[in-house]
C-alpha cells in the first residue's frame, strides 16, 4: 500500500506555484497594457456619454432618454474595451464564449420581455418626434384627457371625468392621436335642421349673424353655413365657426351657447326647427273586418 507522501505533494504544488508566477511575469507586460486599455477605455466612453447627451438634447428635451442614450453609449465603448483587453491577454476562446453567451442570453430576454421592449422602442421614437408635450390635451387609443407624464413605457393622461389613465407606448404609437393643444384656434360644428316651408337663404343669413355676434367666436375666420341634405322631416345643414381656444372646456361651453343663441335667433324670426315626423299608413279594409269580428263575438 502506498503512503501519502507529503515531499512528492509539496514539489507538485511548488512546480504550480512556480510555473503560475513564471506565466504572470512573462504576462506582466500584457497585464499593464490591459490596465492602460481599460483606463483609456473608461475616459474615452465618458467623453462619448457626454457628446452623446449633448447631441440627445438638441433632439429632445425628455431627461430620461437623454440619460438612457448616454448610459448605452458609456456601456457598449466598455464592453469594446474589455473586450481588447481579454484579446491582449490572448483569452480570444473567452471573448468568444461570452459573445455566444450574450447572443443566447439576448435571444432570451427578447422573447420574455417583449412587450416591454416594444413599449421601450416605441417611446424613443415619440421622444424623438414629439407629436405631443405634457399640459397637451390628446385623444388616442380611444381616450381623451390632458398629457401628465410622458415615460419611456407609458403616458399618464388625466380625462376630463376625472380619472387617471395609463396607455402602453405602443398602444399610442400605432394608433392615431389628436392633438388639440399644437393649434391655437378649434372649430366647432352644429347641426341642425329647419322646415321645408323655411327661406334657406334668410336662415343662413340669422344663422351667420347670430353666431358671429357671441364674444368667443373667433374674429379673423368667418362664420358659414352649409345645406347638406333633404331630410326626413326637415333640410339640414351644418354651422361652422372658429374660437380662439383649444382647451375641451372652452370647446364644450363654446358649442353649448352658440346652440342656445342660434335657437333664439330662429325663434326670434319665426323659423321653425321641425319634429321627426312619422306617416302610418292603415288598410281600411282590414280594419273594417276587425271591427266586424269583434262586434260579431
């Protein structure tokens, strides 16, 4: 039986030990040369962040892709850094296994976080296009309320009912959005109908007039309206006028008393605004033979 000999042990491990310290004095030189890449790697993606930020910001003003942008630039000029640095040290086989292991590990997250991305992306692009700045009053993704915060996620709109709404990027992104705040005038349609006994000619002329006089109603554009059809019971026909305003409130009350006026001055002038009317047409015959068969039981 062979004992453990503790001489052959101690030679075995001094053999490592030696050739271990032999290995890192022949790769000094390669290890100083790896410090140096990495420290000028470091300063170089911290001048890199700082013009990638400055050139965001002429882009957009949201601080949080700004921030983002620059992170991404500092981390990707690092990896690049290490990266040489293990190329230097001639761990070549290393940078290839983490390579393959980021790819594989980036497949992965691409799928478990899908949706995420794709609201990540789809908020860079409306931070870069800017269709609409907090305090705007928006309408997408069938809701409509006033812009709180703009995320690289999610916007936080406030509606006019009162309640906080959170719409997805993407949601926002690939549908339309009606911006009401970008233009300083809104116009404002009524719809109407008055009888077929009516003179249209002096209609649209109260109609023109009575509006035109209302203080909220925009001076530099004009007031018109605009037959659009024979009804059932009544000729219709469209009123549009501007007001200097783009807010919802200002919008609602606007269109509010200009109906109130415009029912007024028809009153005023005799001009009637007809019912629906509904012809019932009976079979006198049939009514007849009701009648007879019910007299007869």
């Amino acid at each position: 039986m062979e004992y453990f000999n503790i001489n052959k042990s101690y030679e075995i491990v001094k053999e490592k030990l030696v050739g271990w310290a032999e290995a890192i004095i022949a790769m000094l030189p390669n290890i100083v040369l790896c410090i140096v890449l990495l420290i000028g790697f470091y300063f170089l993606a911290r001048l890199v962040r700082m013009l990638t930020e400055k050139g965001t910001k002429k882009i957009t003003n949201n601080q949080a892709l700004t921030k983002l942008i620059g992170t991404i630039s500092f981390i990707v000029f690092m990896s690049l850094g290490f990266f040489v640095a293990l190329s230097v040290l001639k761990l070549d086989k290393a940078v290839t296994s983490l390579l393959a292991g980021a790819g594989v590990i980036g497949l992965a997250l691409s799928f478990a976080f899908q949706d995420s991305a794709t609201n990540f992306i789809s908020g860079v692009f409306m931070a870069v296009r800017k269709p609409f700045r907090i305090g705007d009053v928006i309408e997408t993704a069938d809701e409509m309320g006033v812009v709180q915060h703009i995320n690289l996620r999610n916007i936080v709109m406030h509606s006019f009912n009162g309640q906080e709404v959170i719409i997805p990027n993407k949601d926002v992104f690939q549908n339309k959005i009606r911006n009401y705040t970008s233009l300083p005038n809104r116009r404002v349609e009524i719809n109407c109908g008055v009888a077929y006994s009516s003179d249209l000619v002096h209609v649209k002329e109260i109609g023109e007039k009575a509006i035109s006089a209302l203080d909220f109603v925009s001076k530099s554009k004009d007031v018109n309206v605009f037959f659009n059809e024979y009804g059932g019971s009544a000729i219709n026909f469209t009123l549009y006028f501007w007001i200097d305003s783009n807010d919802q409130p200002g919008f609602l009350k606007a269109r509010n008393d200009a109906i109130i006026a415009l029912k007024q001055a028809f009153d005023k002038n005799d001009i009637g605004i007809p019912f629906p009317i509904r012809t019932l047409d009976f079979d006198l015959q049939k009514i007849k033979e009701l009648i007879t068969n019910s007299n007869n039981q």
